[in-house]
C-alpha cells in the first residue's frame, strides 16, 4: 500500500509535468523551446558536434605542422581531422546560434550545402548558414516552425527607411530598406499572401516621414482604404499615365536642386531642404501594359518608359518602386524584363506555375525556384524573399486585415506631405456619414398670405 502511495505521489506530478509540456509544445513553442528544447539541442550539440561535423564532410586534414605536434608531444599515433572551430553558441526564445571558425580548405558554400544534414543530426526544425566575416559563419537554428504562427521578434530594426514587414525563417525580421535595396518587385498568385505583404508594408510605411504614392487600376479598391495617408493616387490607366509623368517631373526637378548644391543624391542634402522621399507604391503591374484598342499602345509605351526611368534614376532623387503583380515577364510587352532588371529586391509568393517563379528569382537566386514552387496552398502569406547578391530565405507576413491598415493610415494621415507637382492627383477623402439617431423635431414655419 505505501508503495502505491509513493507511486502515486511521484507518477502524478510528472504526468503533470509530461502534459504540460506537451501542451505547451502545440500551443506555446515557445515556452516548450526555452524550456525542454533548448537543454536538449545544446547538450546533444556538445556531444555530437565532431562527429557529424566528420561524417557531413565538413573536416579538413591537419596540416603537417600540427600531425607533427600530434604525434611528438602528444604521443598519439592517431591524427584526426579538424572540424570548425565553435567561437560562440547563445540559445534564443526561438532556435540556438552558433558561431564557426572554418579552417583553411572549407568556405561557407561547404556548410550551406551541409545544413539539411545537420538539421536532422541536431534534431532542428531548420539550419540556416550566414557568413558574418571573412572566415566565419553563423549557424542559425530554429527550433519549431516559427512561420507557422507569425510572432514579430520584440526588437525590430529601425531606420530612416527601415520598415520590418514579415518574419524570416531562422526567426529574425524581413524588412524593407530603401537606402539599401531601393527597388522591388513582389509577385503571387490569387490568395497567395501578396496583398498581405503590401498591407503590412503599407502599415510601418505610413509610420515615417515619406510620401505614399499609389497606382491601382483596379478603380482602387485596395489603395483607397490608405487615402488619408497618401499624396497621389491613380485608379485607372488615364490616371496613372499622367501621374507618372508628374512623378518623373518631380525628379527631374530633384536632379536640378542637386546638381545646385553638388550632392550625389537626396540625403546628403542640408535637412532644411531636403525633399521628402516618395514610394511608389503599384499594384498589379499588368494592367498598365495590357491594352484592349490599338489606340491606347502609344499611352501604354510612355507610361513604361517613364517607369523604366524611375527605375533607372530616381533613387538618387529619394524616389522608390513598389512594384506588385501575379506574373510579370515578356509576355506583357515590351519593357517589362528592361523594368524587372531595375528591381533588385523580389518576394515571391505562392505561384500558379513555374514560369512565374523563374520571372522572380531565376535570374537572381535559382535555386529559390523550387522553394517557391512547393510553398503549398494552405499557408498563406508564406513567401520567398531574394535580392540580387543571390542570397535568398523564407519567409511570412503576420496576418492583418485591410480594416486595421486602413486605421493605421488614418491614424498617422497628419504626416502626409503635400506635393504641389502631385496635387492634381491627391485623392479625395470621403465624407463621413451622420452619426446615427433620432432625427431631430424641426417647427414647421406657418404659411403666410
């Protein structure tokens, strides 16, 4: 009897303990990371680490120097080969990173091509490789799914052009900078995510001291939620042709106000006159190049110039694209490929075919195609993010709905600049209707004779 009694006392709060953990491994990671996940990845790291750093073919073999050391001073007839050198290993609330010192005959194109292996030798949900300096690489492991439910990190990134927009897969923030990446084209398919993307973009965009400029000629039924925040809009190819004439104008007068004070671009300019930096924001890009009449191709040929000029020139003028659509290749005209070539940053959401994934990353990051193709449908917002030095991660866009972007344009429409050049086209905001309630009793006024 005292042996059941001591059986029950021990087994129940460990079954407790058991049921707790695996709820918490369902409906909080995170917790279930921090606190059975993490133990178990760092001790099965220390233990296993030259071992399958050997089997994964990451070893070198010592050189002479240091077999000669092996076998005098340390007396052993045994020389085994040399792994990477661990620098530094740091546990997170989402994954472990670990710092590596390659040795002479390894580059970090070796360890990337390794990551899969030593995923499933360490038990992660992921391994992603980044080369931090010359010689060095970070192992970048995340320990559950992180895109599966989105959760920005508590410390985003922050600059003058800096808009964190999603959540990559080694559990770091996706974001946008303009000063760095000044261009970019986002693709996807129906239900795929992208307006998602452009929502959330839209939401840190409307934060800063920018001007939003926005193209949707779909009569504007996704840009016209962020009317108070934006100093231009189009909704229809007329509309849109001569806004980008405005807009180019608007950088033509940029370049004489720095070739006036000698400067290479906008933000070496003295503060006091500086000109706000404008986003152009275009949402689906086809419908600008496709024409119904013959007579509207001389419109839809300027209109692509002018755009291929922005491309060409405006960053220095603190002009940005935005440019988003479902395809975007030769098959709308020509210019498209000259215009995609100027957009240098691209994510790429869940596509229809594989044509469409190699408009957006085949000339830049091949082996992202295949990523994106199997991105399956159920998983909306789930993207492939790359830019033209060829790197490339996935990543997902927390959910937000065109209602609570809208308020945040609202919120922050005091920051909206006005642009003379631009005025002709800033758009209307509507008029709020009558807060609901009993009509009042008016006095009928007595008929006179």
């Amino acid at each position: 009897m005292a042996d059941l009694t001591t059986l029950w006392e021990v087994g129940l709060p460990l079954a407790g303990a058991g049921g707790g953990l695996g709820y918490a491994k369902a409906r909080a990671p995170r917790v279930f990371w921090s606190v059975a996940g993490l133990p178990v990845a760092r001790v099965r790291f220390a233990v296993t680490y030259r071992a399958t750093m050997d089997v994964c073919g990451l070893t070198v073999q010592p050189s002479r120097f240091r077999a000669f050391l092996v076998r005098n001073i340390a007396r052993r007839s045994d020389v085994q080969p040399v792994p990477p050198k661990v620098r530094r290993v740091r546990g997170s609330s989402t994954g472990m990173r670990v710092t590596l010192r390659l040795p002479a005959g390894l580059e970090p194109a070796d360890v990337i091509a390794a990551s899969e292996r030593l995923r499933h030798a360490w038990g992660v949900h992921s391994v992603n490789v980044v080369e931090t300096k010359p010689g060095f690489v970070e192992l970048r492991m995340t320990g559950y799914d992180v895109l599966h439910r989105v959760k920005m990190p508590r410390r985003l990134p922050a600059g003058q052009m800096v808009v964190p927009v999603a959540l990559r897969e080694d559990g770091t923030a996706f974001v946008r900078d303009y000063l760095k990446v000044p261009h970019a084209l986002t693709l996807g398919a129906n239900q795929s995510g992208k307006s998602m993307y452009q929502r959330n973009l839209i939401k840190g965009l409307a934060r800063l001291r920018v001007a939003l400029v926005g193209i949707d000629c779909k009569r504007g039924v996704e840009q016209r939620h962020y009317a108070p925040r934006l100093s231009a809009l189009a909704v229809t190819p007329e509309e849109a042709s001569g806004l980008l004439d405005a807009l180019v104008d608007e950088m033509e007068s940029r370049f004489d106000l720095l070739s006036d004070h000698g400067a290479a671009d906008i933000w070496a300019l003295p503060s006091e006159v500086r000109p706000v930096p404008i986003v152009l924001l275009v949402d689906e890009v086809a419908e600008l190049f496709l024409v119904a009449i013959k007579k509207d191709e001389e419109r839809r040929d300027r209109m692509v110039m002018q755009l291929i000029r922005l491309a060409q020139l405006a960053r220095a003028a603190g002009m940005y694209l935005e440019i988003c659509g479902q395809r975007f290749g030769s098959e709308l005209g020509k210019g498209a490929t000259t215009l995609r070539a100027q957009l240098t940053g691209r994510v790429v959401h869940r596509v229809n075919d594989k044509q469409t994934a190699d408009m957006g990353l085949g000339d830049i990051a091949p082996d992202a195609v295949f990523a994106v193709t199997a991105i399956p449908p159920d998983k909306p917002g789930v993207a492939v993010a790359g830019d033209t030095s060829g790197g490339w991660s996935r990543i997902r866009t927390p959910e937000l709905s065109a209602e609570e972007a809208a308020e945040v344009c609202a919120q922050f429409a005091h920051l909206t600049p006005h642009l003379p050049a631009l005025a002709a086209y800033r758009p209307v905001l509507p008029i709020p209707a009558p807060a609901a309630g009993p009509v009042p009793f008016v006095k009928p006024i007595p008929a006179t004779d």
